[in-house]
C-alpha cells in the first residue's frame, strides 16, 4: 500500500462534498459569503422581525376557550417563508423571539419575556421551525415556458400552499396546543377543538400569501433570466 493512502490530509469525497454544497444550497447558504449578499440578507432577516412585532400589535381578536389570540403574524410568516432562504426565514423568527426576550413588548397584547414561558410560548417557538419548513417546501422561483405556464403556475402555486398549510399551519399548532396542554393542564384535545376556529382564518391567509408571493417570484425569475 502507498503512502498517499496513509495521507490524512488527501482530498475529500467528492461525493460528500457534492452532498454537502446541495445541502447548504437547498438552506441557502451560499458557498462564498458576498458582502452586498450577506447585507441584503441581514436587512431582509431585520425586515421581516419587524413586520412580525408589527403583527402582534395590530389588531388581535381574543377565541374564547384559548390562551392565543388571532393576530396577523402568520400571514407575516407565510410572506417570509415565501420570500426568503429556510435560513434567513428561520433567523428572522429568531430574531423576533430575541427581541421579545430582550424584555421588548413585542408579542401579542403587548406581552415580552414572560409570553415565552407563558401558555402560547409554544405557539411562538414554533414561529422558527415552521418557517425553516415552509421556505424548504416551497416550489423554486423559475420562469416559466410559454407553452406550459399556466400549468406551471397552478403547480407552484398549489406547492406553496401545502408548504403554507404544513409549516406555518400544522407546525405552530402542533408545538403550541402540546405546550399550552403541559402549562395549562387542560385537555389536549379541548384545545385542539377550541383553536379549530383558527384554521378557517389560517388558511385564507395561506390562500392569500401565496396568490400575492408566487406572481412575485416568477416574474423576477422570468426578468432575471431575461437579463441574463
């Protein structure tokens, strides 16, 4: 055997690597960090943490039966999912929990650290993961043939909106319901029944971020490519 095969220093795998370069790809990470890149997402994450402090302030319609309120924050977070890299989405929920734990009034009626021990903390720590989800579902930004567009587009959108339902949906309410379930002490299924009424709301904003981001999308797709 030769001394090179002895070499802890020889290359890597190029399949591994291959496997890894896709992995960061598909997370948005991109192999080299770009300083005007590195900026526009940093603003695009702040952005979006603000938008969803935003949300928790404007407007929350208090369901009897349950601790959580309705508020525009999902819609917010569907709209980011949407737009931005599962990274940059899952860092502006992020961002969002830091600033609320920072002691800010940020969260729905005006709450801050306590509301992340509190009974809908697992309705907000949900915010991450269903974001990093829903951004990892959702159907690529690409221009569309002429020929097949409308097809195209009626797939992509139908994508979105299960990646919506799944992640900003079905996430949230799983992690919140069992939390709140554990701080309450009340019935995991009183509670599922009583946030039932927050699937109609939910899922008309899933029907609406979707129809408003996935013209977005491919349109720059479409003006990107034909700048190239």
């Amino acid at each position: 055997m030769s001394r090179h095969d002895h070499n802890p220093h020889r290359l890597a795998n190029p399949s591994r690597s291959a496997a890894q370069g896709s992995f960061a790809q598909t997370l948005g990470i991109p192999a080299a960090i770009n300083p005007r890149d590195f900026a526009l997402g940093a603003f695009k994450i702040a952005a979006f943490a603000g938008l969803l402090c935003v949300a928790a302030m404007v407007g929350r319609i208090q369901v009897p039966g349950t601790e959580v309120g309705i508020t525009l924050q999902t819609f917010v977070l569907m709209i980011a999912a949407l737009t931005l890299t599962p990274v940059e989405a899952g860092s502006s929920a992020l961002l969002y929990l830091a600033i609320g734990a920072a002691g800010a009034p940020v969260f729905s009626n005006g709450a801050s650290t306590a509301a992340l021990v509190g009974p809908s903390a697992g309705f907000l720590f949900g915010f991450v993961p269903a974001a990093i989800i829903t951004a990892l579902l959702k159907a690529p930004a690409q221009a569309h043939a002429d020929g097949h567009r409308s097809v195209s587009a009626a797939l992509t959108l139908a994508r979105n909106f299960i990646a919506c339902a799944l992640g900003c949906i079905l996430v949230p309410y799983a992690v919140g319901i069992s939390v709140q379930s554990i701080v309450t002490g009340t019935d995991i299924r009183a509670l599922a029944a009583a946030s039932a009424v927050f699937f109609i709301g939910d899922t008309m904003k899933a029907i609406v971020a979707t129809a408003a981001v996935t013209p977005a999308r491919a349109f720059s797709a479409r003006r990107s490519a034909h700048n190239d």
